[in-house]
C-alpha cells in the first residue's frame, strides 16, 4: 500500500509517500502526478520519502522523473531512505530488467553459500525473501546502524562487501567513538540486526561498510509477517541467531583470556 499526501507552508509544498512505491502503486503515484503537476508547476516541491518501505525499480524510475521534472528536493532519515534518495537523483543506463536481473542474480548467489539457512529454503519461500528485500549499496565508512539506534526498523542482507561489527569499550561507554573493539567482519550471506529486529531491542554493535557493498533492506514488519506465515523458515532464523550467541561467547572468551594474559 501507498499513502500520498501533500502539504502546504510557508517554503513550499511537500510530497509525503508512506509505504511502497511497487506494483500497481507506481501507477497510482504517476496518476497524481499527472493531476497534481500543473497546479504546483510555480510552487517549490520537497519530495519526503522517509516512510518509504520499498521501492521496486519501476518505482524509483517513477521518483526519479517527479523529481527531475520538478526539481524537487528530497528527504531522506535512513540508510535505505538515503540511498534511495542517490538513486532518485541518478541517471542510469540501464533498463528496469537489467536492474532487476542483476539484484536478482547476486541474490540467488546466496544459495550456495555453506552453513548458510537460505539453501533451506523452498524455491517459493526463497524468492518470496528476495524480492521483499530492497536493493541498496553503501560506501566505505558508511553506518548502518550504531549501538545507540533505540531500535532497528529494517534487517541487512550483505549481497557483496564486507560490514564491520565492533562494539565499544565498557570503560568509554556505547556512545563513545574513542575506542572500539572489532566483534567480527560480516561477509556475503551474513544478515544484520536480526537479533535487535526479532527481540524489538537495540543493537548491540555498531555495523560500518569497509568497502563498497550492496545490501538487501528487509523491513520489520515485512519479516515478521514472512516469518509468521513460514513457521519451518522461523525455525531456520532462530538457528542463525543462536550461531551468532555462540559466536559472540566465543569472542568473549577469547578476549577474556587475551586481557588475562597481558596482565
């Protein structure tokens, strides 16, 4: 579903989209763009597209003509809103198949990732996981999320690229950006925030690109629902997430014993 509406202030008019801008919802946005145009042709347009929950390639074509033929100014509060935002201001080459088909293409790599819960996956469980994700790519030193996010909206599929983990120092506190410690590097296949998304709780390390990376940007709510209806894909989840406790601990003790031995 899609929600529009618009209003209007003192620096201009803002266009507010909530939901998804995919589908049948691509043509409702472009009929109201048709109708709504010529009477805003003269009136500065801000473009907010904060609550926006997935965009298809369709979708972005779509923002991407409203914006240039407006010159509109976008608004953007998320990772995901604000890589949208790039791709809205972008001129790409490509046509909406090729995007489509290379998203596709890195997302079906992850089946043949060992040790990895998506080879359980039915083939209709699987692509009903891939095309709920939304394509995106960060740059190096970009944070997706920070031990101090109240809470996550959105789990991170990492399609290429790696992501660090780190955590802070208890003696500088979460907020702190004086010292780190690196958990671990998230690689190709790794899913992050699932813990923090599952539990409603914060994160518990901060997530920072180390290089160029694409991601899929799965929403909350979109998973839960997924999740609810896939009680034998839950159980798989729940797997991943007891690996990444293990994990954890075993980072623990190690770093345990390290402190111990310098001492």
């Amino acid at each position: 579903m899609l929600m529009i509406t618009y209003e209007k202030s003192s620096r201009g008019l803002t266009l507010k989209l909530d939901g998804r801008v995919a589908g049948e919802w691509v043509n409702e946005l472009a009929d109201f763009w048709a109708k709504t145009a010529p009477r805003v042709a003269s009136t500065k347009l801000f473009i907010d597209i904060s609550d926006i929950t997935y965009a298809d390639f369709a979708g972005i074509q779509a923002l991407r003509a409203i914006h240039s033929q407006a010159q509109a100014e976008l608004v953007s509060n998320s990772p995901w809103t604000r890589y949208l935002a790039e791709e809205i201001r972008s001129i790409r080459e490509d046509s909406v198949a090729d995007q489509t088909a290379e998203y596709s293409g890195k997302f079906k790599t992850l089946l043949q990732l060992p040790g990895k819960f998506f080879s359980k996956l039915s083939p209709e469980e699987f692509n009903t996981l891939m095309w709920m994700g939304c394509p995106m790519s960060c740059q190096p030193g970009e944070v997706l999320f920070t031990e101090d996010d109240p809470g996550l909206e959105s789990v991170y599929l990492i399609l290429e690229g790696k992501v660090m983990l780190s955590i802070s120092s208890p003696d500088e506190g979460r907020s702190s950006g004086e010292e780190r410690l690196t958990y671990s590097v998230a690689k190709e296949g790794d899913i992050l925030g699932l813990a923090s998304v599952l539990s409603s709780t914060p994160p518990e390390m901060t997530a920072e690109a180390l290089d160029k990376a694409k991601l899929a940007c799965i929403w909350r709510d979109d998973l839960l629902n997924f999740l609810s209806d896939h009680p034998d894909v839950y159980e798989a989840v729940i797997e991943e997430v007891r690996e990444d406790l293990h994990s954890a601990m075993r980072f623990l003790r190690n770093a345990n014993f390290a402190k111990k031995s310098m001492v």
